[in-house]
C-alpha cells in the first residue's frame, strides 16, 4: 500500500513539473523577424511595405553583424568576472577593471543602436522604435537573460500609438 502511494505521489510530482514545460507552445523563444509571433505581426508592421519590411530586417542583421565582436567582449568580460567571484579571494582591481572595460563597450553599442534606430527610422517612419527594438534575448533589451542577441519570446515591435 505504502509503495502504491509513493507511486503515485511521483508520479504526480513528475507530471506538476513537466506541464510547465510543455505549456509554451512550439518555438517558444525562437521566434525572429518574419515568425509567427503574435506580438511581431503588429498592424503597424503590416502596413509597412514588402521593400520596408525587407530594409528594416537587412538593417537589423547588419546591426547584429556590426556588434557581433562587442557583444563577445561583453559576454566573455562578464563571464571572467563571474569566475573571478568565485574564487576564495577575488582581484578587487581586476574585478574594477573588468567593469571598466564592460562599462565601455556598453557605451559603445548603445551608440550604436541609437544609430540603428535612427537609420529604421528614415526607413519606416510611422514605426515608433522602443529602445528594445534590435535587442533582447542576450542581456540587452528588455526581454535580456543568457544567450545571444535577439528578441527574447518575440520579437518587440513598436506600437503605433502616439504619446499624447
């Protein structure tokens, strides 16, 4: 009787955990521009043109192309400090410099993006770009977490409204 339960109670422990798993649906997280994200199909990237869609998404991978090496500094920076804290008596002036240098190339591809949001801008004006637009999945936007470059779930278009 006592093993029947224990059974049971596995097996339904095993099945509580694994629905949270199987919940998010095929290509959770994988989406990008042109998927099938409900977010993405925004009606304000509907009304743009094949030609604009097709601008604003060549525009976004050499955003990605341009920042690739900045984006590896950074993720290997915050990697080595990381590894550093772990250590039973981390470099405090390492650790300082490492922030530096990271502190540095976030100055860099933020001036960028803003160069990029500028140039997606003359393409598509009516598209409101949100700081997010370009980045994500990667620590950079606001969907950030671990990885590299993208949009988190979805890619985070702009809405169209307009600030009163």
């Amino acid at each position: 009787m006592k093993k029947s339960m224990m059974l049971i109670i596995s097996i339904a422990a095993i099945a509580l955990m694994t629905t949270n798993a199987f919940s998010w649906g095929h290509g959770k997280g994988r989406a990008r521009m042109g998927g099938d994200c409900p977010r993405y199909m925004d009606s304000a990237w509907q009304d743009l043109t094949q030609d604009q869609q097709a601008q604003l998404k060549a525009l976004r991978q050499q955003f990605i192309d341009d920042t690739y090496e900045q984006r590896a500094s950074m993720a290997s920076i915050r990697n080595e400090m990381r590894m550093m804290m772990e250590t039973s008596q981390p470099d405090r002036d390492r650790l300082l410099d490492l922030s530096a240098q990271l502190a540095d190339l976030r100055k860099e591809l933020g001036e960028k993006r803003i160069d990029f949001q500028l140039a997606a801008k003359t393409i598509a004006p009516e598209l409101r770009m949100a700081m997010g637009f370009g980045m994500g999945h990667g620590g950079y936007g606001r969907h950030g977490g671990k990885g590299g470059l993208g949009f988190g779930d979805c890619p985070r278009l702009p809405d169209t409204q307009t600030p009163e």
